[in-house]
C-alpha cells in the first residue's frame, strides 16, 4: 500500500508540474533572479530583475529582441546585459 501511495504521490506531483508553463532556460531564470536598484523613473527606489526592466517600455522591442539573443548566444554576459539595459532605462 505504501509503495502504491508514493506511485500515487509521484503522479499527482507530475501531473502538478505538467500544468506548469515549459521550464525556463538558465539564461532567462538568471535576468529573472538578477536585480538593479534603479534610482530613475517608475523603479525608483526599488529592486528590479533586469528581465522586467528588458520588458519595460524603455526598452524598445528591436533592442530587448537583440540582447537577449546575443545573451543567449553567450556573447553578452549577464553583467553586460544589466549594464546596457539600465543605461538605456536611465537615460531614457
């Protein structure tokens, strides 16, 4: 019965996760759990993942498509990422 109940456990969590969006890749979690301090604009005084700051308004579609596609190619680090983008919220 024990054995049957842990299947039965396994499945429910399975079956939990399968209703889950596809799992993120590192690279996404990483803009995700990497944070600025803005101290411009409607982030001001908060902590932002650079992922929403790269989904912000300031961040024209053109651009956020070509950084995350070179982030994701590896030939921008997650620092350089961060870097661009809070320079250009800033500025803008």
């Amino acid at each position: 019965i024990k054995v049957k109940s842990s299947e039965k456990d396994a499945v429910t969590v399975a079956g939990e996760e399968g209703d889950n969006p596809p799992k993120e890749e590192p690279w996404e979690t990483a803009l995700k759990t990497t944070v600025v301090d803005m101290e411009v604009g409607e982030f001001q005084g908060h902590k932002v993942s650079v992922w929403d700051l790269l989904h912000s308004q300031y961040i024209p579609e053109e651009n956020r498509k070509e950084l995350l596609e070179l982030y994701e190619a590896g030939e921008l680090t997650l620092e350089q990422v961060k870097t661009v983008v809070s320079t250009i919220v800033t500025k803008a």
